[in-house]
C-alpha cells in the first residue's frame, strides 16, 4: 500500500475518532441529566404510591374498575416496548425487541393473540419490518421523555384494556444500572391488583415503629382510589421511559468510547 494511501486511512480514522470522541461526550452529559430526572421523579412516585395504598387500606378492598378486573380467559397480550429513536447504542434497542418476540412467541404457543405497543422509532421499525404493525406508536421524545408523554400512552393502554381490545398489557424496557450496565425488564402493568399495589408501596412504608397519619377522605377511600389509579399507571409507564432514556445515553457513550479506542489502536 503507498504511503499517501496510509496516511489517508489515518487521517480518515481520526477524524471519525474525533467525531466518537464527541458524541461520547453528547451522551455523558444527557446521561448526567437523565439520572437527575429518575432521582426528581422518586419522591413523587413514592407519594403516588404511598397514597395509592393508603387509600386502599382505608377502602378495605380494591374497588370493582373496568382497569383492575382480570379477565378469566386471556385471548390478546399487548406487549409494549420501550426503544430509543435512535442507534449507534450497542444492543440497547436490540435486546428489547428480541424479548419482546420471545414473549409474544412464548403466548402464541398457547393459542393466545399478541399486539404491539412500541415507544422509539427503533422500536416502531423493527416491528414493521417484520410485518407486525404496532396498534401503538410513539417516536420523536425518547431523548427526553415528558410526562405529557407517559401519560398518553398510558391513556392508550387503559382505553385498549378497558375496551377488551387486549386483556394483559406487559412492558418490555431496559433499567438502568450504570452506563455498562442495562438490564432487560419484563414487568406486567395491567390488569392491576391489589398485591402489585401493595408490593409497590414497600419502599414507601413506615419505619418500624413509626406512626401513621390519621387520614380522612372526602368523598370516601374508594373514589379517591378510583383516580389514583390512573395516576399509579401514568407514574408506571414514566418511570420505564425516564430508565430506558438513561440506559440509552449509557449504552451509547459506552458504544462511543469503545469506538474510539478502536480508532486509536488502528492508527498505532
């Protein structure tokens, strides 16, 4: 090989190198401020939580709604996926479809039906590539997710359930634990049930020997129920986004740094 055309291939290595570089510094500052985000919705999930649970102490028992009756016979799953809209992330978008699919392959051999839900354009391609047009789809706000945005597709979710349009809604999404680290996450969100509330609420719980508040309800702990619960899914589906916007950003500036390191070791 000539020694122009060596010193090209450098040159052009480097660049992109510098480009990595760059994008890798993108993702860390998105990643620190994702992490700021999950850390700020804390206090007000566990309030939602701690209410929500509260109020069905008080009630007794979980009222009769259309969103917490499981159906006896379950005939359709919705499976929703949470993506990103964009790649250069390593496997983060990848994985999530893959364990969508063998979820949904996983119901189909038990001669159930399988409709999709898919948040990130990734997502949303990835099933239409295969044929499986997603009931569902959400694209352009997986960089910084709104709560505006969790709530519509909670919205989504509990009119489709409510109407019997799918009688089991899982979420597939990647939970953040360090940037190498992003762990596949398989959660049931509806129907709800008055154990998966009260399992929920478990890091909100009193400290031993701590006294509870008396709490009067007007109109009574079952109405007030009744409006929490929409809240209880909304926080559910926000919470999932703001984990998969971070294991993105992780993924990414993971994906980033070994790009340049590879960059680095072709120039030597």
């Amino acid at each position: 090989m000539a020694q122009k055309e060596v010193k090209g291939r450098i040159a052009s290595v480097k660049n992109i190198q510098k480009i990595t570089r760059a994008m890798e510094m993108v993702a860390a500052a998105r990643l620190r401020k994702a992490e700021q985000r999950i850390e700020e919705l804390r206090p007000y999930a566990s309030a939602i939580r701690r209410m929500t649970r509260q109020a069905a102490d008080a009630a007794g028992s979980i009222p009769r709604m259309p969103i917490l009756a499981s159906r006896e016979a379950e005939q359709r799953v919705g499976i929703l996926l949470f993506t990103g809209d964009r790649g250069l992330a390593g496997a983060f978008n990848s994985q999530i479809v893959r364990a969508g699919l063998r979820a949904a392959a996983e119901y189909q051999a038990e001669g159930k039906q399988v409709v999709y839900f898919a948040a990130g354009r990734r997502g949303v391609s990835s099933l239409r590539f295969r044929k499986q047009e997603p009931i569902g789809a959400y694209e352009g706000f997986t960089d910084r997710p709104t709560y505006a945005d969790a709530r519509r597709i909670a919205a989504d979710l509990m009119v489709a359930y409510i109407d019997g349009e799918v009688d089991r809604v899982e979420v597939f999404y990647n939970a953040y634990v360090s940037p190498l680290v992003q762990n596949v996450t398989r959660e049931t969100l509806l129907p709800l049930n008055q154990a998966s509330i009260m399992e929920d609420a478990d890091d909100t719980a009193e400290a031993p020997g701590a006294t509870r508040a008396l709490t009067e309800y007007e109109p009574d702990p079952a109405d007030i129920l009744e409006r929490l619960v929409p809240s209880y899914v909304e926080i559910s589906i926000f919470r999932a986004l703001l984990e998969s916007t971070s294991s993105e950003h992780g993924a990414r500036m993971t994906a980033m740094r070994n790009a340049s390191e590879n960059a680095g070791e072709l120039v030597k």
